[in-house]
C-alpha cells in the first residue's frame, strides 16, 4: 500500500453501506469492530417491534405514552438479540473452522440492519404526519395507502 493509498480519505460508513456493504464491514471490522454497534442493534431492535405492530394493526396505541415503551423494549431487545445471535453464530463458525472473533460477527450483525434504521426514521415521519394530519379515523382502512406506502419503502430498503 502506497502513503497516498494509506491516507485517503475514507467513505463514511453509513453512505458507503448502501452501494459497498462488503467492503465497508470489512473496512469496519479491520478498524474497530466495535463503532456504532450498540447503537445500531438498537434501533434494529426499535425497527422490529415498530414494524410488527404496525403489520398486526395496532397503530393507534403508537400515539400515547407507550411510544416511550416501545422504544425502549425495542431497543433493549435489539442489544440482547445481538449477543445471543453473535454468540450462536460464533459457536456454529467454531464448529465449521470459522475464525471470526465475537466482536467481528457483532459488527457484521449490527451493520447489516443499517436499512431498519433508516426504515424506522421513515416509520416514524410517517406516523407523525398521520397524528399532526388531525384526522380522527386511523382505523385499518384509513391507513390502507400509507400501510402499503411503508411496506414498499420497507422492501426497497431491504433490496
């Protein structure tokens, strides 16, 4: 590696995840395995529980205090989804020759959910337009375009 080569600016990691995910784990996990881990399991962990209420139709109890509840079970469950899956994932690797260390497979783990964090952020503008939209029906069939609006938003993410 030359100096110039050496001393290149690097990408951020949460533009270049999108369009060069391999390289940028790779680039993450040679440099600190540990950078925005937690942080993204949470909102991971948020993403998941927001979504599967959303999709079982409880969106009006998303509008009062239990929002707080939510996210903070959410995100509580992302960190310890994260170990018990790094764990599991570590033991298995182990058993099939794999030499990735704990912290590595966390980071790969915790990378790859970078689209349900931005998907969340979207959730969430979502379901404040609907609450600041002032309309007293946010009954199932109220929220019918902007249900199939967040699922598609939610497949192109994942793509």
């Amino acid at each position: 590696m030359t100096s110039v080569q050496g001393s290149a600016v690097q990408p951020s990691p949460w533009r270049s995840v999108w369009l060069r995910p391999r390289d940028t784990i790779e680039r993450i996990v040679a440099s600190n395995p540990r950078r925005h881990v937690l942080l993204l399991a949470a909102l991971g962990g948020m993403a998941t529980v927001l979504s599967g209420l959303i999709l079982a139709g409880l969106i009006n109890q998303l509008f009062d205090q239990r929002l707080a509840i939510i996210a903070v079970g959410g995100s509580v469950l992302g960190v310890v989804g994260l170990y018990i899956y790094g764990l599991s994932f570590k033991l298995w690797g182990t058993v099939l020759g794999g030499q990735a260390s704990a912290p590595e497979l966390r980071a790969a783990l915790a990378w790859g959910v970078t689209p349900s964090a931005i998907s969340l952020a979207i959730c969430f503008a979502v379901l404040i337009g609907l609450k600041l939209s002032g309309s007293p029906d946010l009954s199932p069939s109220a929220l019918r375009m902007p249900m199939v609006a967040l699922q598609v938003t939610a497949i192109a993410l994942g793509l």
